[in-house]
C-alpha cells in the first residue's frame, strides 16, 4: 500500500537533496553532478523511508550499514546525509577542499557515517559479503544496503562477491545498481555491455526488482518488498536512473560523467532545478 | 551539448612555469601505429584520462575498451601479446599496481611478454585520496622480475620512452604524465632517452640531485634558481627504475663532494631513494644522502598545490631542501 502522503514527504526530501548536490559542486563549479541527480531519489528512499540509523550515533551497532562502493557518487550520498542530519549542514560548503570532512571520494576517516573507502572501485559487494556474514554471526537483523554502479558491473570481485552472496543465502543484503547509461569513457552500452543485469543477479541466486529510479513510489516499493521478503536470497534493486534528473538541460549528455557548468550554466542549474516524480 | 555546459576531460590543476604540450603519450603511440602495425590499444574506461582516447579516435578498429576490468586487460593484453601484437594497456597507475599484480605477474612477466602497461596519476599527481595516489607503483611493480620501469620528466621524454618501448620486446610500466598540459623541460638540455640509461642533465660542485619522473623537472628549477644565489646543484635523471643504472650513480655519487638528495614522486620505501642508498652500502661508499620522497602513510584528499607543498614534493620544497642541507 502506497501512502501519499510519504511519497510527496520523501519527494521534497529528494528535491531538498538535490540543491544540497548544487550547493556542493558549486564551489568547483563542476562534478559529478548528473549522476548524483540522478541517484537522489532512491538514496532519499533508503535515507529517509528504509533505514534505520541514528543521525547523531554513525556507530551505533544497531544501525543498518550502507555502503557506497563508487566512491566518486559520494556527493550524492553527503546531500542525503546533510538532509538527514548525520553530517553539519556547513560542511557542504567545504566539499572537496583542503581540510574539509567532505572529501570527492567517500572515506570513513573523513566522514562520520561512511563505512568504506569507495575510490578503488568494486569493493562494495565484497566487503558486504563480510559484514552480512559477520552481522548474522552475532544474530543482529541489521541490513546491508550497497550502492553500486553499471559501469562498475564489469569489476570482476563484484561478480565474486555475488556467486558468495548467492552461496551463502545472504539475505540480509540488498543491493541498488545505478544504471544510469554511464561510465567514465561515455555510455555504458557503448564502453562495455553490463546488461542484462537483471538476468545475470537472478543467475546467481538474488532476489531482483527492477524499477525507474526516479519514481519515488517505485523506489518505496521496492525497498518495502527487499525488507519484507520472506525469500532466504539476497536482494537486488536495479534503478534505471537518468542523469541529470531534475535539470533538464544536463538530460541526455553523453559525456555526463564529469560537468562543468560556466556562469551562465550555474544560473539555469539554481533556477531551474525540478521536483523529481513522486 | 547544449549552451553552459562542458565536460571536463582532465583533473590536473598542475601549474608550471614551462611551455606544455597536449597529450604526448598518446599523440606518440599514434606516430608509431602509423608504421608498426602491431600496436593495438586497451584501456579500462579510463581512455579520456589517460589520453590513449585519441589513439582510439584515429584507429577505433585497434583499440579495446574493456570497461572497468583492469585484470582482465592485464590477462588480454597478455593475449593480444602472445599472438604477436604489441598491446599499450592504459589505467591510473594505483589500479595497475595494486589491483592487477598477480595478473601481470602470472599472464605477463614470468612470460616476458611484450606488453606495454601505462598508469596514469603516477605516485602523488591527485587530490582524490589514496585511492588514486600512486604512492607506492614503484615498490610495488619494482618487485616484479622482467618487468622494466619507466619514469619520464616531461612530454619529451614521455613521447620518446612511448616509441622506444615498443621495439623492446619485454614487458614494460610506464609511468604517465596526461592531459593537455604536460610541461615540455628536458628540450633545453642535451637529452634524450635511452631505456636503462641514468643521465647527468645538470653540472654542479655542491650538491647532487638524483631524480626520476617529474621531480627531475623539479629539482631543475629548484637548481636553476639557486645557480643565482651561486649555489651549483648537480642534476642526475633516472628515468628507468628497473634495470637500475647502478654504475652511473655511483660514479656520479663519487664526483660530488656535497648532500646527495634523491627525489621521487614515491613514497620513501622501496623506491629511487631505497635502490640509490642501497647500492652505496653494498659500495661501501661515504654519503650524505637525503631522500625527498612521500612518506610511509596514506596520503591526505585535498587540492593538488597543497599536498604537493605538505609532503614536500614541490619545486618550493624542493628548493627549500637544497638549501637547508647546503647552509
Ligand atoms: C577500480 C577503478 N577503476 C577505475 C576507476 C575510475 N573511475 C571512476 S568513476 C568511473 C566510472 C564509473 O561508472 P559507474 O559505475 O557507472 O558510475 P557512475 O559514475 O555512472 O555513477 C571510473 C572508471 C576507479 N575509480 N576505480
Ligand atoms: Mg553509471
């Protein structure tokens, strides 16, 4: 059952993310800023409808895990966080400069809350893998919640990490891959053809949705269903995203990986910027 | 693209005081495909940022993109290799060393073959973390039996080691200066390159600097500037790591009569530093070395000009150790 009411919450919390990515890449005046608009709606779905977590306590054991394994998505990531109020709103404006908490790639040294170090690409499943396994050891329900990449799909230890996950009935994890078209050298089916990823998660024992990443009640449904499923698999939600949601004029760029917007750009980007579907 | 938006292909803020070229790594490798037939391209999404991009522009039926499988390029260059062609495998040098070792171990070197592997963001060249900070390609990969390395200063040196290393029929890492303002240095001075060759660019009473890679472009101007101030700092460039040039060394080493520094872009363990000190102790020579290197640890995020400041690897630093140890 759908309730409106959140859906329309979480989708002002998802617009209220994206100004956050705006408000951070502004002060290089570039990033990776399509993909992080892109992601904003079901990071917002997992920060604010899935996971259970403590916003003053990153440690407390209790919490479920989240995990980013391509670490330059870590703007997307500190939007949602400041939003949740896990990390000072003020950091935001230090994002990627000397000294700040706030660093391009995501690093558990730096930022409170950040699990893993996500600049070396293809860690997120494997190192999951472990901490499923240890959370089970020590009997807790917490989940594992990994954000991956299509273009990080050709990293053999993701494919390593999966036939494990598969293996050991890893049901406490649940995987979101991005796929956003895109990579570093241009689009993903362009570069190296990650698809069917749905066919390929399912062949090694996952539990798989798929869904339009930037319907926010896509999005809850299937969070909803990964926490509620009684299958003993681990779960996978791929989220078809397009980059640049909520600028429409970023929409359809194939070398999105890393914008830089000029002047005038930055103008449009403040006033243009849209509420995501709800 | 529509208006107010670019992409940005390079990360490099580097700030030099030389003329630059754009992308010599790869307008080379595209010189030498014209008349070597043999030469094919791979990179692992990573071919706008290493500059093999126009390689793959200007022949897209001898380039690989594998996407982002680093250890399977090392396997497929391997490949390519034993079925005759001479395959330039390009990614940031960290993914390279740490991520692929065993996979250039096992598919390329106890073989010998002739793959050329290129890393980019060589040793401290990124702001981004340790993920992309190279800091210890050269322990690492210098551990590597038949595996040649290669450190070159600039984008002659780049352009020149790129077309040499294709008729050296072995296994070779090159170190990669990218983007479309590599700084061109060792034009003014009577140089060129020659694998496993160490080569004194720089006369000098006083001191002696030992260098590879970008710190040699460094500890030039570092010695140029003081030459005003009437210090005289011998320059000697190591650009092959392995084979290490021992006998140069050493017999420049025994002409100085002042500090030897050593300095690389490499944290202080098991680099040029480690291999000059090394080969004086097996000598049983007498000197008063001094390494300019990143220390043992991993290395801070931040702006590139910091960090190279912070660690001491600028040409300010650089200057700033001359002259201490000279005073
Ligand atoms: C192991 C590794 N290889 C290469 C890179 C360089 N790199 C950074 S982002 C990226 C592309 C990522 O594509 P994707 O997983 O689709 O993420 P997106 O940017 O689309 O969110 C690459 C190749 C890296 N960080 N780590
Ligand atoms: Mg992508």
């Amino acid at each position: 059952m759908i309730d409106n009411t959140e859906i329309k919450k979480l989708t002002d919390k998802a617009y209220e993310a994206r100004r956050n990515v705006l408000r951070m890449a502004y002060i290089d005046r570039r990033g990776f800023i399509a993909q992080a608009l892109g992601a904003a709606d079901f990071l917002t779905g997992l920060f604010f409808h899935a996971m259970k977590y403590r916003p003053d306590d990153p440690e407390w054991e209790d919490r479920d895990r989240f995990l980013l394994s391509a670490g330059h998505n870590a703007i997307a990531v500190y939007a949602v966080m400041a939003a949740a109020g896990m990390i000072p709103e003020e950091w935001m404006d230090t994002y990627g400069q000397d000294g700040s908490h706030l660093p391009m790639a995501s690093m558990p040294k730096y930022t409170p809350g950040i699990e893993i170090s996500g600049g070396s690409i293809g860690l997120g499943l494997p190192i999951g893998v472990g901490m499923a396994l240890g959370l089970k050891r020590k009997g807790s329900d917490s989940k594992v919640f990994i954000m991956m990449g299509d273009g990080e799909m050709a990293e053999g230890p993701t494919w390593e990490a999966a036939m494990s996950a598969g293996n050991y009935h890893l049901d406490n994890i649940i995987g979101l891959v991005d796929v956003n078209g895109i990579q570093a050298d241009g689009l993903t089916r362009s570069v190296m053809v990650t698809e069917p990823l749905d066919e390929k998660f399912r062949a090694f024992g996952f539990d798989v949705q798929r869904i339009n990443g930037n319907s926010m009640s896509e999005v809850v449904t299937a969070l909803d269903n990964a926490l509620g499923s009684k299958e003993n698999k681990p779960h996978i939600i791929i989220c078809d995203t397009v980059p640049g949601t909520g600028l429409d004029f970023l929409i359809g760029n194939p070398k999105a990986h890393f914008i830089s917007l000029d002047d005038e750009g930055w103008k449009r980007a403040f006033s243009e910027l849209k509420k995501g579907e709800e | 693209m529509s208006k107010g938006v670019q992409s940005v292909i390079s990360d490099s803020n580097v700030v030099t005081s030389h003329p630059v070229m754009a992308e010599p790594f790869g307008n080379a490798l595209i010189e030498l495909a014209q008349t070597n037939d043999k030469i094919v391209g791979l990179s692992a999404d990573l071919a706008k940022y290493t500059d093999i991009h126009i390689f793959r522009d200007a022949f897209p039926d001898r380039f690989y993109n594998v996407g982002m499988s680093e250890q399977l390029m090392m396997c497929a260059a391997a490949g390519l290799a034993k079925e005759g062609f001479i395959p330039y495998a390009t990614t940031y040098a960290t993914f390279a060393a740490r991520r692929c070792y065993d996979f250039i171990s096992q598919a390329v070197c106890e073989h010998k073959l002739n793959v050329k592997i290129i890393g980019g963001l060589p040793g401290l060249q990124s702001g981004y973390g340790p993920s992309h900070q190279a800091t210890d390609d050269l322990a690492i990969l210098g551990a590597m039996p038949d595996l040649t390395i290669i450190d070159p200063c600039d984008a002659v040196e780049t352009m020149q080691a790129t077309k040499l290393i294709a008729e050296y029929d072995r296994p070779v890492y090159m170190r990669l200066l990218r983007g479309n303002r590599v700084p061109l240095v060792l034009d003014k001075y009577d140089y060129t390159f020659e694998i496993g060759k160490a080569k004194l660019l720089k006369e000098g009473s006083d001191a002696l600097a030992i260098s590879c890679g970008e710190m040699t472009m460094r500890c030039l101007d570092a010695a140029e500037e003081l030459e005003e101030q009437g210090i005289h700092v011998a320059v000697l460039h190591v650009p092959t790591i392995k084979p290490f040039n021992r006998e140069t060394v050493l017999s420049e080493i025994a002409r100085v009569n002042g500090p030897v520094f050593t300095a690389e872009n490499h944290t202080e363990y098991g680099g040029l530093g480690s291999l000059v000190a090394a080969a004086v102790a097996q000598e049983k020579m007498q000197a008063d070395l001094k390494k300019i290197a990143l220390p043992d640890r991993y290395l801070e995020a931040g702006t590139l000009g910091f960090l190279q400041d912070l660690y001491g690897i600028s040409t300010k630093t650089v200057k700033e150790a001359f002259t201490a140890a000279l005073r």
